[in-house]
C-alpha cells in the first residue's frame, strides 16, 4: 500500500521535507505545528516527522487515510529518504 507519504523520500533537505509536507497536507487542512528531525545511522538516513492538524478531524482522517500513527496529539511518521540526495548539515 502507498502513502502520500512516499513522496517525501526524495526530499533534500529539513525544509524541502517541510514545505512537501505541507503541501501534501493542504488539502486537508492547515498544519498547525510540525517538526522534523533528520536521523542517519550506518548510511541510512530517515526524516522523523511530527505534526499537528488545526482539527481532531484532520488528525484522524490523516491516520486513517495515510496509515500514519500518533504520539500524544502529534501525528508521527518516519519517512526513509535516499540518501544520494539528502544534504545533512555538517
């Protein structure tokens, strides 16, 4: 099964991640609160994304429709990036 989410995998950076991200959540409705943080670890690298929908309603049909799960009331996914193109701050 794909995921909206797939789409993010070829993101460059923290804010290429962000701005698709949004995008991909406009339709939706308005993010309200979201934060990324970029994980490498022996040559895989992996963006963890939390967010937070403006409506219960958002957060739940984001859960049910894309398959991701939730941490407190942040919406959790961890997203596999390629790492040919991820550019990691120094």
């Amino acid at each position: 099964m794909t995921s909206p989410l797939d789409q993010l995998k070829t993101c460059t950076d923290r804010d290429n991640l962000r701005s698709k991200l949004q995008a991909l959540c406009d339709p939706l409705g308005a993010v309200i609160e979201l934060d990324i943080f970029l994980i490498e670890q022996a040559g895989h690298h992996q963006a963890l994304c939390c967010w937070r929908m403006q409506s219960e309603k958002e957060n739940t049909r984001i859960m049910r429709e894309w398959g991701v799960g939730r941490f407190g009331g942040e919406l959790i996914s961890v997203v596999d990036l390629e790492p040919v193109v991820l550019n990691l701050p120094t």
